[in-house]
C-alpha cells in the first residue's frame, strides 16, 4: 500500500533540516510526515529499539518508518546490520527483509556524514554559496562524494570559510536549511542520498 504518511527518525537537528526543506518537494500533495531528531547517533542508536517496538503496536498500513543516521568512522556494513536486527526484534519488516514494496521500516545510512549529500549536488552548493570554486566537485579527493577523506563537514566548513563563508565555523542547522530546499535530487551524485531518495520514492509510489 502506498504510503499516506512516513514518520522518519534521525541522529541530529541539521539532518532534520535538511529534510524539512527537501521532503516537500519530493513528496505529493496530501501525503504527511514527521521527523524526530535525537542529540546524536549514540541517543538514536540506544533509543531505537524501543521506539520501534512502540511504532510495532500501532503502526497504520500506509505509514512508513525511515531511520537514517551518519556513518561516521563505522563500518557500514556491521552498523546496517545492527539496525536491521532492532528492526527484526521489534517486529517490524524491513525493506531489507520484505520480498515486496509492504516493508514497514527502511534504515538508510548517510555516508559518511549528511554533508556529503552537499558535495553530491555543487551546484546546489554553489547556488546558496555563489563565491565557492565551481570546480570543487571535480577536484581529486571530492570526485565521490560519499569518500571524501578527512571529515565530511570538515571539508564543507574548510571550503565555505575559504570564499568567505562561516568565518567563525559551519552552522549546520543553517547550511541544512539552505541546501535542503536547493538540492536537485535527480542531480545528486552522492550514492548514500540516491538509496534514500529511492527509498522515498517506493514509499510513495
């Protein structure tokens, strides 16, 4: 069943900013969600069981969960598995696990941080920032979006403070908000973003 409305849980403000500018213009008209942000992926990660265990007694047939949280320094692999297995406990189908579009939950990883998603779209970037380099995104080290070395947002706040921007440091909540609603989601080259926006648009399809 399509979904009508999808509850989407996530680690920190700036994602949820991100996704409060970016999911209605993804979305139909008429479809609804929500997003509850938690003080870091450590608070999402030790709450997660439980909130889905909650989500499991209730959950309506056309609502869908999506829980994305950042990499980090994780190993993707070990850190999906270990969502999917909450997922499982609470008594929930993941898309992972369900052989049709009637999952219930989907557990997307940003890789390695959700500024990645920024370098997947410059030109996004370039269109809240005019002074950055255009050139950024062809530049060795920033090719793949999802492997830049170092630090995702370290590398966003290094580049932005360079042409001007952010002088006394990123403010994530803000740049979240300014990106979210410029980020072409057809463009983005970011592969941790493609599998979410897929995944949004199955809910929805």
């Amino acid at each position: 069943m399509t979904a009508q409305h999808m509850e989407l849980l996530v680690e920190e403000p700036s994602m949820e900013a991100f996704l409060r500018e970016l999911l209605p213009r993804i979305i139909p008209a008429g479809r609804t969600f929500d997003i509850h942000a938690f003080q870091g992926k450590p608070d999402l990660l030790g709450k997660l069981e439980s909130r889905l265990r909650g989500y499991a007694h209730w959950l309506p047939e056309d609502w869908r969960l999506i829980v994305v949280v950042d990499r980090d320094g994780d190993d993707c692999r070990k850190l999906k598995r270990r969502m999917e297995a909450m997922a499982v406990t609470a008594g929930l189908k993941s898309r992972s696990q369900a052989r049709s579009h009637r999952w219930q939950i989907v557990n997307r990883i940003a890789v390695e941080e959700l500024e990645a998603w920024y370098f997947g779209d410059w030109e996004a970037v370039r269109n809240a920032y005019p002074r950055v380099s255009p050139n950024v995104s062809g530049k060795q080290g920033f090719r793949d979006p999802d492997a830049v070395a170092g630090g995702t947002w370290q590398a966003f706040e290094r580049i932005l403070k360079q042409h001007g921007y952010f002088q006394t440091g990123l403010r994530k909540v803000e740049a979240a908000r300014a990106l979210g609603a410029r980020i072409d989601p057809q463009r983005n080259r970011s592969r941790s973003f493609m599998r979410f926006h897929e995944a949004i648009l199955e809910a929805i399809a």
